[in-house]
C-alpha cells in the first residue's frame, strides 16, 4: 500500500492573501477553493506539477491560532521545497 501525507495544515490570516502569495511569489497551483459555509473554505495549494504534496490554508480561529501564525513549528523550519535551478525558482 503506498502511504503519503496527503496535505499539511497551515494556519493563515486571510484565505485570499495566502492564495495570492502561494500562486504569486512561489509559484504553486490552487488545486482546489471550496466554500464550507461561514467564512470557512478548503483551500489546497501544491508546488507547480505536484501530484502529491499539498498546503491546506486554514484561516486561524481564535486568539491562540492567531498567535501561532508565523511560528507553527516552533521558530524551526517547517518547510523544505526541492529545485533543480534555486536562481531560477527564486
């Protein structure tokens, strides 16, 4: 059976400006923006050609969530993207 972690949750003020910025500045595809209801969507980005690895942006509920974004894992990297060219990603 093949295992893969289908998406990585992470926690965003605003669904529009992390679209903006993953699709914008990194290049990511949007895979997928549906809207559950309220202010609540499911929002997945991947890097361009990605098959498997996706973001789930979740816009942060409450005080606590807030105050996690920017340091979800700690103020360790969190994240680590993979390129053949880094000047030509960049």
């Amino acid at each position: 059976m093949k295992q893969i972690i289908g998406a990585i949750a992470l926690v965003v003020p605003d669904y529009d400006e992390a679209i903006a910025y993953y699709t914008g500045k990194l290049g990511f595809d949007l895979i997928e923006d549906t809207h559950l209801g309220g202010h609540k969507r499911w929002v997945l980005v991947a890097p361009k050609g990605s098959t498997e690895t996706r973001l789930l942006l979740a816009t942060a509920d409450g005080d606590s969530q807030q105050a996690a974004i920017g340091n979800q894992t700690g103020g360790r990297v969190g994240f680590f993207l993979e390129t053949d060219d880094f000047a030509r990603d960049h």
